[in-house]
C-alpha cells in the first residue's frame, strides 16, 4: 500500500488503451501530487490495427514507448504483471518488484484465442504481436514461391483484412477464407456484396457455414468432415483475456472481463477501473465488444474520471456509440459501414479510393492522438450514442 502523500497511479498495459489513459491522466493531473507508472512487458508499441500489414511483408514503423512518453513525467516500467492484491494495492511484476497503487488502471486487453480448437495452439499463426507477425511474413515468402495455400480462419474483420492483404501482395498464393458466418456478416447488404467482390477479386476461396474442428500441420479439418490444405494457417476468429482479475478476487464475467459500473470501476474494488478489451461493459444498448474505436473512448472517459475524483468532482456515467466499420481490402480498396450506436449497419457506406482514405486516417489517428494529448486531452470519440444511450444500462 502506497505510504506517501503522493497519489500513485498504476496502468497496468500499453496498447491502444492503456498507452491513452496513461498520458490523458499526465495531462490531466500536472497540477496534483501524482505519480503514474505505465507497465507493459514490451518496449515497443504494437500497432494492432496493422498486424495484417506486417504479415503480408510490410515494413512499419518502431515506435517505442519511452519515446512517446517522453516529457510527461510518466515512469515506464518494461515489465509482466503476475499479480494483483486488491487489498493491500499492489501489482507484483515478474522482475520481483511490487508496485503500491492508489489507483489502478486496467488496461492488459485481449489475445486470439487459440485454445477452443485442437492443434490451433500448435499448427496455426496468429497475429498478436509484431515479431510474430514479421516471422509469419517470412515464411509466407517461402509459401509463396512455392506457389503454396494459406488459410485464414474467422470471417470477422481482422481475417476479411489478413486474407486480403496476403492474396494482394502473393497472387501466386491459394487463399482460403474459412468462416461459421458470412464474411462481412455485421455490416449492411450493399457494403457486404462489395466486399464480397473485392474477395473475388482476389481469388480468395471461401468456406462459408462450417467450423474447423482440428488444425494439422498441413491442413485444417472442418465438421463436414472436409480437409482443406494448409501450408499455412492464420486463426484470427476468437478472443481471451488475461486471468490476472479473477485471480486476484476482483469481479469478472464469465469470460474474465472485469464487471464495471457505470463510470467504468470495478463493481468489487472502486480504485480499479477497467477499460478497453478488459472490461465488462453495458449501455442502454447492449454490450460494448472489444475494439480500437471503443477502446479508445473508454482510456479518454477513464483519465478525466480519475482526475475529478482526485479533485472532488461528480463523475458522469460512460455513454459510447459506434460509428463505423472499416475494413481495408488490401492497400488499394476499403470499404467503410456506417453504423448506429448498436453497431448494427445504416444505411450508407463508402467504398474505393474514398474509404482507402479514410481507413488511413483512421489507422493513423491513434499516434496523432497521442502526440496531441501530451499538450491537452484530446477527445477520441466519435459518438456518445445519441438517444440510444441517453437512459441508464
């Protein structure tokens, strides 16, 4: 437990969210008697927006995470969380050291799960993080001159992008899009019948309506019985988080995210608070599910909420509304669904050089946010939901 009269707050990782929260609360609290420690196992920031960029072999940028803190007063510390003790507050990491905290940011994320399927976890490739994604690149350049099959598994947007990034750039290869739903199921029927040509476009086979039961080295079984060859398997269907919460005795689901109230803290320890893929969380609408454009709310809504509490301010319940689905169909074509807060598809959608545009922008938007909020906390919200969100979840 922290015995100083400075107010020490944890942010227990630096993705997408964490990285936000971490320097909003610097912005936020250069006048109070604040320590931040920002923890995150690696030096670098990953750009999960653009895994699917790495594995079909392009080069990215290293932006490491001292650097884009730099000047802000925020401590980073390269380290892995192996425990919580909500009682005392304090995270232990796994060089040893034990952090107090006052208050705690939990910001740690998701992974693909690769555990739901025999031999996912030993067979396929997934794309949470840039070394993996840089290793899959280059054997995938080997498949390629041998004119070999990849096959990503999961229809969602992450395999819609995976898999036409990678016919793009290797047209000699044979790539098979596996899916229980139809490819582009979430978005609207114009915008999926356009993604569905860009799929042909490519020459991407689909096995549309059936799950894959057995990863083998060489082939994927499906529960039709059906193997489909596979020099290479890419699983990008399927999330899990870490079990740090539940282990430690703070409130989780069912899945392990942490349940929150509605101003994002933990229904069981009020000095935790929860954002992005990490937590539980209910509007008037439904669930949130776990994206960068929710994400990055939920880091923003969270750093402004910590610096009213340490002041003595009312705190207004979280309101979020989606807005969008972007999805790049390799680097010379998207299509973007607009949507309503429920994330359900309206009416409009944009597609081609347009929406290649505003794709980028979107990508690219994180960084400058991030630059921008070492000044001010810059808002990173595109909807509050409108009337959807306006009664109590």
């Amino acid at each position: 437990m922290n015995t100083t009269d400075t107010h020490e707050i944890v942010v227990l990782g630096a993705g997408y969210t964490g990285m936000l929260a971490a320097l909003q609360l610097a912005s936020r609290t250069r006048t109070l008697a604040v320590h931040i420690t920002l923890v995150n196992p690696s030096a670098r920031f990953t750009e999960r927006l653009r895994m699917h960029q790495i594995a079909a072999g392009q080069e990215l940028g290293d932006h490491r995470i001292a650097d884009l803190i730099a000047g802000t007063g925020i401590e980073f510390r390269q380290a892995a969380a192996t425990a919580i003790d909500p009682e005392a507050r304090i995270v232990t990491l796994d060089d040893a050291v034990r952090l107090p905290y006052d208050t705690l940011v939990y910001a740690l994320g998701s992974t693909t799960d690769t555990g739901t399927v025999p031999g996912a976890s030993d067979h396929a490739w997934t794309l949470n993080d840039p070394r993996q994604a840089h290793r899959f690149s280059i054997r995938l350049n080997e498949i390629a001159r041998q004119g070999g099959s990849v096959t990503v598994c999961g229809g969602g947007l992450t395999g819609i992008e995976a898999a036409t990034e990678i016919a793009e750039a290797h047209p000699e290869l044979t790539v098979t899009l596996i899916s229980y739903n139809e490819p582009g199921a979430m978005m609207g029927d114009k915008a999926r019948a356009y993604l569905n040509r860009a799929l042909d476009r490519f020459g991407i086979e689909r096995r549309v309506g059936v799950k894959v039961t057995k990863v083998l080295p060489d082939a994927v079984r499906l529960d039709t019985g059906e193997m489909v060859h596979s020099d290479m398997t890419l699983w990008t269907t399927g999330v899990k988080v870490s079990a740090l919460a539940t282990e430690a005795g703070i409130a989780t689901d069912a899945q392990g995210l942490i349940r929150t109230d509605p101003t994002l803290r933990s229904i069981s320890h009020p000095d935790v608070h929860a954002i992005g893929d990490a937590a539980a969380i209910d509007q008037a609408w439904g669930r949130i599910h776990g994206t960068c454009q929710s994400g990055l709310p939920t880091a923003a809504y969270t750093a402004s909420t910590v610096a009213k509490l340490l002041r003595g301010k009312a705190v207004r319940p979280f309101r979020f509304g989606y807005f969008h689905q972007p999805v790049s169909l390799g680097r010379k074509d998207a299509v973007i669904q607009f949507t309503k807060a429920d994330d359900t598809p309206k009416r409009w959608y944009l597609k081609g050089r347009a929406a290649v545009a505003y794709k980028e922008s979107v990508s690219s938007s994180v960084l400058t946010s991030y630059a921008m909020s070492k000044r001010f906390p810059m808002p990173v919200q595109l909807s509050k939901g409108g009337r959807a969100t306006r009664t109590g979840a």
